[in-house]
C-alpha cells in the first residue's frame, strides 16, 4: 500500500479530516468547520526520520509509518501496560523492533499515550487499520465535543 493510496482511504472513510504537513510528517486531525484553532490528532503518515524519531529508520527507501491515536485503554489490550514517557530525543523502553515492517506495534515515541504504529502496511492489513482508525476516530469526536465546551 502506497502512502497516497492510504491517504485517500482515510481521508474518503473519516469525515472532516483536515491534513497537514507537520514535523515532517502528514498530521490528519478531526476539525469540523475549523472550529478549533488546529483540531484534534486523529492519525500521521511520516516518511523519513526526525531529530526526535529515528527508531523505525523511516530513512529507507519507500518506508513510512502510520500512526494512530488509539488510547490507553485499548493499547492495554493490545500490548500491556503503557510504558513510561521517553527523555526527549529517546525511544520508549520496551523490547521492540520498531524497524519491522507490516507489524502492529507501540509507537516507539508515543506508546506512553497510547499511539500505536505500523511500518509499511499491506493491503491484506487494512481491515487491521481500518479498526485502528474506527477506535481513533471515536476518540477525537469524544475529545472534540470535550473541548468545544470548554473553548
């Protein structure tokens, strides 16, 4: 799966989804209307290695990473607890090989806030993604009418 194939997929599947190209990597957050000043995270699509994010060497040729947003609670489910939140620059302490390729797996930076990761998906593993995304996306419109009250 190419990374614009799978931009297409979410952006045609969830809608009021705004992208941006933030910290080196396509940001898709919820914001109807532009009703918040950016929205709320909803997923990433990052292509190559950061300052803070070398652990999947997105620098390889054609790797990328899609990352979602899908809570404590279910990344628990996933993987156990949630580790504790790197030094900045570093990489969650779990034993993972966040290289790997089409593998569900904790977010090497992000795993504290319940992020998860997959390098490279295949097509056969959108079912996978698509139910990622399913719980990601209820989160944001939860967090959403959260913080529009409060705004």
């Amino acid at each position: 799966m190419t990374v614009p194939e799978l931009e297409d997929w979410i952006l045609n599947n969830y809608s009021d989804i705004v992208v941006t190209n933030t910290y080196g990597e396509r940001s898709f957050f919820y914001n109807p209307s532009g009703l918040l000043p950016k929205g709320i995270y909803f997923t990433t699509i990052k292509e190559s290695d950061g300052p803070n994010d070398k652990a999947s060497h997105l620098d390889r040729n054609g790797t990328y990473r899609i990352s979602i947003g899908i809570g404590k609670s279910r990344y628990q489910k996933l993987f156990g607890a949630t580790p504790k939140r790197a030094p900045k620059g570093g990489v969650v302490d779990i034993d993972f090989d966040f290289t790997s390729v089409q593998t569900l797996m904790p977010h090497p930076v992000y795993a504290w806030m319940g992020w998860v990761a997959m390098n490279n998906p295949s097509k056969n593993q959108l079912k996978t993604l698509e139910n990622l995304l399913d719980i990601a996306y209820g989160n944001v419109l939860k967090k959403f009418e959260k913080r529009k009250r409060t705004s």
